[in-house]
C-alpha cells in the first residue's frame, strides 16, 4: 500500500500524534482506528481494506507508537489521555488532512473508539466496519478480567497474586503501571501480557504468545494506557443504550464464534439495537482472526468501497 504522506499533528495537552496516509490519492477516505487501547498502529493494519479503493488514513493513538510523549514514560501525563481527547484528536485530523466525512474502521478497542466518535459525530462518518467487537461495558471488562478465570485458573492465580489479589485488578495493575521503578512497571506489563496471552491461548490462528515477551518500550506502553482505560470502565457510557445515535449509517460487524477474550454476545446485542449494521459471525475464528475472518474484513471493504 503506497504511503501518500505523514506528519505529526499537535493536539494540545503536550501530545503530538503520528498520523499517515496510504492507497489510492483520489479514494474514498477512511480512517482506522487500532486497538490495544495503546496497541498503535502496525504495517499490516494498511491492507486491512484492501478489498475496496480507498484512501486510509492510520494514526497513533495518545501515547503509544511514534506518538509523543511515550506511555513507557512515567513522566507522561495519562490525565490527558481519554476517550474525550481521542474523539477530539481524530476530529482535528479530519479537519487537517480536509476530509468531510470518512468511513471508520474499528478493532477491538478501536470499536469503542468508533462507536464513541460515530455517536458523537455521527455527521463525519459515511459508513462503520467494526471487527472483533468490545464496546468496553463493566460487564465485557468483568469476563476479560475475572470471568474467564473459570477457563484458566492456574493463570488467573498468577495473574491476581502479583497485584496481591486486590478486589479491583485492572485497578491494582494500574497503578503499578505508574510507579516512578522502572522494574516494578515491567513485572506488571509482563504479567498483565502473560495473562492476555492466556485467555487467547485456544484460537487456532494467530501468533501465539502475541503480547508477552521481553517488556519492551511498547509493551510498557500498551498496559500502562490499557489498565488506565479499562480501570476507568473505557471512559465511556452505556454505548449499546446509545445505539440509536447510529441510525442512519450502515455498517458492518465481524466477529470470531471463538473469541474468548471477548465474546460474541455483545457483537450480537449492537447489531440487534442499530438495524442498519449487518453481523457476520465466523465460526472458526477467535479474536487474532483467520483466513474467512480476513476475507469477511475484505467484503465489508468492497461493499462500502465506490
């Protein structure tokens, strides 16, 4: 996918975001949101609409990838960093790269990020692809980080035992995430990743051990701004209660039948309250995809595409 241009964009609060734009220069815009939250944005996500033209516009979300100031940094603000400055980031992209509406492109995470903004600015937005489904409810974030305890016990024990088996993990882990030790930090993320591994340990495709390893800059990253987020229930509503404010523009939700991490159910329950969104669950995909999984991506991508 041919790259058409880049920069970095200020958006106030200290924060200056890595933005690019690939494809075809005259397509229809786009715009793809990564997950994690604080996933950032990878080289494959540029063909992630390949079945249709489109001009995509890929952007590093507060904090994580080639955005400023890094996560890994304790010295960066996390106050900053919310859903609310998300929504208001990719607005000031919009406007700086002159695009009146575009189709949103959502992932995991980056299907609350979209769902939120659609609700917010449902003027900018042509059309929503939304795959592998979280809208980041109390209860999604109940089963990620308790609930599928009951599959994987010995893991959770582990999981738990480092935050001492506080009442509220994701909290506990937090704010480990922002003690000034560097060591403290990596032990968490290392088991915080250890733990995400776990619960996608059944799918069939993917890369195993996706997320742990050795605690990287990037790792550090991304469980510092995803325990912040998903402490703070996403910094989002009720989105599923909100569904009507997406009347009007159509969409397409794919979800994996296997995806442990998050289940199926709430893919289901969104497309049951927004009628102009069509669901395809696929069967023999998790949340890492596989082969129909990419090709049901590839459809939505040609359906939408001019």
């Amino acid at each position: 996918m041919d790259l058409l241009d880049h920069g970095m964009l200020d958006v106030g609060d200290g924060n200056q975001v890595y933005w690019e734009v690939v494809g075809e220069p005259d397509a229809k815009p786009a715009v793809y949101l990564h997950g994690g939250p604080g996933g950032g944005s990878s080289a494959g996500a540029r063909k992630v609409l390949h079945g249709g033209k489109y001009k995509t516009v890929l952007f590093d979300q507060r904090g994580c990838g080639r955005s400023t100031p890094h996560a890994s940094d304790p010295a960066a603000d996390m106050s900053v960093n919310t859903t609310d400055h998300l929504i208001a980031d990719i607005e000031r992209l919009r406007e700086q790269l002159g695009v009146e509406k575009w189709l949103v492109f959502g992932g995991s995470w980056g299907v609350t990020l979209a769902v939120a903004y659609a609700q917010r600015h449902p003027e900018r937005v042509s059309e929503l692809i939304l795959v592998a489904v979280s809208l980041s409810s109390e209860r999604e974030l109940d089963w990620l980080y308790r609930g599928a305890s009951r599959f994987f016990p010995e893991a959770w024990a582990r999981f738990s035992a480092h935050v001492d088996d506080a009442p509220d993990v994701v909290r506990a882990y937090a704010t480990r995430m922002e003690s000034p030790d560097r060591s403290v930090r990596e032990q968490a993320a290392v088991e915080w990743s250890r733990w995400e591994d776990t619960v996608l340990s059944l799918e069939s495709f993917g890369k195993q051990g996706q997320w742990s390893g050795r605690a990287s800059d990037d790792m550090l990253a991304l469980v510092r701004i995803c325990a912040h987020y998903y402490a703070n229930r996403g910094f989002v509503g009720d989105l599923l209660a909100d569904a009507d404010k997406l009347t009007g523009i159509p969409g397409e939700i794919i979800h994996g039948r296997r995806d442990m991490s998050c289940p199926p159910d709430t893919a289901w329950r969104l497309a049951q309250a927004w009628p102009d969104a069509t669901l395809t669950v696929v069967d023999d995909s998790g949340h890492k995809g596989s082969p129909a999984f990419v090709e049901a991506i590839s459809a939505a991508a040609r359906r939408f595409s001019p």
